[in-house]
C-alpha cells in the first residue's frame, strides 16, 4: 500500500522522489483512462456491502441502466455491491461501463461487468478521476468512503472547483436523517447556506435522478430546477 507507506514513514529525499513520480504517473494514467470515455458520463457511488437484490444493489442498477440507454457512460469504483449494480446496469442498458478501483489491505477485485477498468494504488488519484470523468453524481447508501465522496463533490462545487455539477442523493429513507441534522445544526448555526443545501437533489426513483443529471447537462445549470419535487432545501 503506497499510500500507508508515504502516511506513516519518514523518508529520504530520493524516495519522496520515487513516491512523487509514482503519483504523477498514476495521474497521467487516469487522465489517459478518462480519455476514453467517448460519451458524457455519471459517477455512482455506494456501499461494496449492499447484496444483489437488496434496495440499494437494484436501485442502483436501474438507474445506471436508464443512464446507459440514454447514451451515458458510467463509472464507478469497480468494487463489489452498489458498484457492481451499477456497473451490471450500465452493462445491460448497452453503455460504457467504466470502474476506477484501488488496490486495499483486504483485497477487491475488479466485478465482471467493467468494459474499461484502471486500478489506483493512491486514493487522491482515483478520487480526481470520478470528478474529472462525470457531469454529476448519483449517491447511493453507503459507509464513510461514500459519504467522503458526497461530501468532497459538495466543497468543490460551493468553493467553484467544479461548475455546473449535480449530486444526486439515491433513497430518502437512507438520506434524510443525515439531511435533518445538516438542516439542524449546520445550516442553523450559519456552517452551511441555504444555497449549499440546494446542491442537491433527493428521491428514491431512477428516472428523476438521471433527469435531474441530464437536465443539468443540457442547461449547464449543476442546480436542481425550482420544480424537482423532491429537492432537499433548508425547510
């Protein structure tokens, strides 16, 4: 594991070289990856845990496939669970199924259903590419790597590092009470804006959720429209 290795040693001047030319190289290659994909693409994220035929494994399928048939590309993080689903859907919707993955201490490989595959040893890399390859983001339940990734997507649209990006929160059972205590802390503590609530869209249906994205695309606007119904807003 690289990224352990340059975490938690001290190091000589020439292996902190070694590491930086590691790094730039893997950049390169997922910039090179990225170029690949010849149509707009969706990044899906959720967790590796959730089991074919549980709520969020065929949410996620459903809605990477109406993707696909869309004309969308769809990228993930190559893994197990609500990857895999998205990446079956994308499959079975006729799309390019793409998955960034990344090499961990208890391995996992590659699912079976990436048409272009790259696997990362540094997260930061790997991180870069899901923004770099997508137009938005659909968020599914999942654990901390998940929310890392929907919270990450947040700051670099209210800091302007990305324009025009809209995140999608899959399943508002899941979502909500996560949404209720930005409203009730953050937000009334003056942390969050009203505004930075409406980055995002919620709703359990696939075809919202890749209307709220390809809309977006369209109009250039990564906000929901005033008439999402299901907008998650500071009421």
């Amino acid at each position: 594991m690289q990224d352990r290795e340059l975490l938690q040693t001290h190091h000589t001047l020439e292996r902190l070289r070694a590491h930086s030319r590691s790094i730039g190289d893997e950049f390169f290659d997922g910039f090179e990856a990225v170029e690949k994909i010849d149509r707009p693409a969706v990044s899906c994220f959720g967790s590796a845990r959730s089991a074919e035929g549980s709520k969020p494994y065929e949410l996620a399928r459903e809605t990477a496939r109406l993707f696909a048939s869309a004309g969308w590309a769809v990228v993930t993080g190559g893994g197990p669970g609500v990857m895999e689903a998205a990446n079956r859907g994308c499959r079975e919707g006729g799309g390019l199924s793409v998955g960034f993955g990344i090499e961990l201490p208890h391995e996992q490989e590659m699912n079976d259903y990436v048409d272009l595959g790259l696997v990362f040893d540094h997260f930061y890399a790997r991180k870069t590419m899901f923004v770099k390859a997508a137009e938005g983001f659909c968020v599914f339940p999942g654990g901390f790597g998940t929310a890392d990734e929907l919270f990450e997507s947040l700051v670099l649209i209210q800091t302007g590092k990305v324009l025009h990006f809209p995140v999608v929160l899959m399943g508002t059972a899941y979502w909500t009470p996560l949404l209720e205590w930005v409203r009730r802390s953050a937000l009334a503590d003056g942390m969050v804006s009203a505004d930075d609530l409406a980055l995002l869209t919620l709703t359990d249906e696939p075809g919202m959720a890749v209307e709220t994205v390809l809309e977006a695309y369209r109009t250039g606007d990564g906000r929901p429209s005033p008439h999402t119904p299901e907008k998650a807003d500071a009421q």
